[in-house]
C-alpha cells in the first residue's frame, strides 16, 4: 500500500491526468444523449483544465513551497530559493486553470499557454540533467518527464478541436 501510495503521489501529474478522464467519465454518463464531439470534448477539456492544470499544479505549489526539501532531492536537486519561485509559479497556473474551467473559451487558451511554455521548458531541462549530468532521478527522467511533454500537447489539441467545432457552430448546449 505504501508503494501504491507514493507511485500515486509521486507521479502527480500522471495521476490528476487519470482523474480527470475520470470524471469526463462520470460528467458524460450524467449527461442526457446525444452525446456530440463538441459535447465530449468539452467535458473532456473542463476537467483536464480542472485537474491537469488546477489540482495538479497546486499540488506542485505545495509541494515547491512547504516540502521544498522532499521536493528537490526527489528531482536530484539541492534546495534552492528557487524551490519557492517554482512553488509560486505553479500556485499562478493553479489559478489560471482553476478559472478557465468555468470561465468559457476566452480564458482557455492563456490557462494553457503558460504552462506549456513552461513544460516545455521542463523537458528541455530534464533531458539536458540527464545528457549532462547523468540525472535519472524519479523526478527528473520519470513519468513527469513524459507528462512534461503529454500535458501540453493533450491540451492543445482540446484547445484546437473546441475552436474548430465553434467555428463550425457545433458548440455544446449549455
């Protein structure tokens, strides 16, 4: 239990990603038929937006800020003052995502630029730890290497396929 425990906790961003499907999941089986693209899609979009962004990067301001310690060594870093402006950092993408889960398009994309910019930025920085310095900590060449670059690109095309079906009027009902 201990090891499901820390896989689960450790592998954050994996996690809130799953929870997310999970209740798409649950938001679609709740939902009346037709069930449309546009109306899958906007389920799916809201609570990645909600958990993949919101939860997940909240989290990561919790753990950056309060366990800054725990937190470096699990990436195979020292402590840093840097701990504390990653942890602020992630609290202002919390916001961001938590906001354009309810907000409607116009904040989408913003909520998902930043921290794309920012993974991308991430995986760029893990694959040169582990080029340069041999670095295959947990967190730095494991699964939030992956979901460094799975986050953005599963956004981006929930961002893309909404904009394409509201240009073609296929919003979902409210």
């Amino acid at each position: 239990m201990n090891s499901l425990i820390g896989f689960v906790l450790g592998n954050f961003t994996l996690t809130f990603f799953v929870i997310g499907l999970i209740f798409s999941a649950v938001s679609l089986a709740r939902r009346p038929a037709p069930r449309t693209a546009p109306v899958v899609v906007e389920a799916l979009f809201k609570w990645f937006l909600f958990f993949s962004i919101g939860a997940s990067y909240l989290y990561n301001a919790v753990m950056h800020t309060v366990f800054a310690e725990m937190s470096a060594g699990f990436i195979g870093w020292a402590n840093s003052p840097f701990q504390y402006e990653v942890g602020f950092a992630s609290l202002g993408f919390a916001a961001g995502g938590v906001l354009a889960t309810w907000g409607g398009f116009g904040l989408r994309p913003a909520s998902l630029l930043a921290p794309a910019l920012c993974l991308g930025g991430a995986a760029g920085g893990h694959i040169y730890q582990m080029v340069t310095a041999d670095n295959f900590s947990p967190g730095n060449a494991g699964i939030i290497f992956w979901t460094d670059i799975l986050v953005p690109v599963v956004g981006l095309v929930f961002l893309w396929l909404q904009r394409r079906y509201q240009r073609e009027g296929r919003s979902p009902a409210p």
